[in-house]
C-alpha cells in the first residue's frame, strides 16, 4: 500500500478568473494564455517544498464562482501544465543528447590529432594544419559538451521541477468561496 502524498497547499485570493490569465490575450478559458504573475506566485510558493505534493486552492469572490467556467479553467491549467512539463523534458534531454555528440566529436578529433602526430606531421603542410586545427577543435567539443551535460542541463531543472509538481497536481485544484 502506498503512503499517502504528504501535500502542501497553496492558496491564491482571485478578484476573478481573470486574474489567472494575461490581460493581452483575449480568447475564451480554454484558450486563453496564464498570467505570468499567477505562474510566478505559485513558483514563489512552492519553491522549497521537496517531496510534497500541491493542492492548488484558488479563492474566488462567491457570487462570481461558475462551475462551468471553473471545470474550463481546471482543464487549462492542466493542459498548460502537461505541456510545459513536456517541453522542457523533451529540452532538457536535446540538451544532453547534444552534449554528448559533441563529447563523442571531441573525443574523435583527440584520436585523430594523435593519429596524425603519429606520421610525423613536420614532413606535410597538411598534416601540420590538421595538428593545428584538431587539437583545439577537440578540446572545444569535449569541454562544451561536457558543460551542455554537466551545467545547461541543470539550467532547466528549476522550470522543470515546477511543471513536473503541477501536472503531477492537476487533480488538486480546487476553487473555493470567499
């Protein structure tokens, strides 16, 4: 049996649904782009809440609440919360898979300088240019891609944590009277 989802709730004070999407974009709930300044408070809220699952509690003024409109909305941020999650998944593994390929160039041209030191590179222009141009060239793929691996790979953690913790709540959002 699993344990229970330790959650952390999150409680945003809304003067309408409005509140929850950007003020240029006027297209219907279901369409409709999120306020950034929405996105921005939640991030700000759960930051630092490792290991807990979120219920996203939005309050809202009781005699504006619709149902209707609130199962859109529900269904909004659900769906703007799965694609990010996936984006920014699918980004940071291009990330990695590219930091490899430039790794695994680098180590080819490091053989390659090496092959050509091999054959005494002083008696050819040729050779000495491909020495000249491989071994810097080796060095920069391979420092590159290791920091791709290493350090923009964990660029997107901080975005992509948020989106795995929201669509992995989608299901607890909740609205509420106030």
């Amino acid at each position: 049996m699993r344990d229970p989802i330790e959650l952390f709730e999150v409680s945003l004070r809304l003067d309408s649904y409005d509140d929850i999407f950007s003020d240029f974009d006027i297209r219907s709930y279901s369409k409709r782009s999120l306020s950034i300044d929405f996105l921005d408070e939640i991030k700000r809220s759960i930051n630092e809440k490792d290991g807990k699952g979120i219920e996203l509690l939005l309050y809202a003024p009781e005699k504006e609440r619709d149902s209707s409109k609130e199962v859109i909305i529900k269904g909004r941020l659900a769906a703007h919360f799965k694609k990010h999650y996936h984006l920014l998944k699918e980004e940071k593994r291009r990330v990695i898979k590219l930091g490899i390929g430039m790794v695994i160039a680098g180590i080819i041209s490091m053989f390659a300088a090496t092959f050509v030191l091999f054959k005494d590179p002083s008696r050819s222009l040729l050779l000495s240019f491909l020495v000249i141009f491989l071994e810097p060239a080796a060095w920069f793929l391979w420092w590159e891609g290791m920091d791709l691996i290493i350090f923009q790979s964990k660029k997107i953690n901080p975005e992509l944590y948020f989106y795995h913790k929201m669509f992995d709540s989608h299901e607890r959002i909740h609205f509420k009277s106030y």
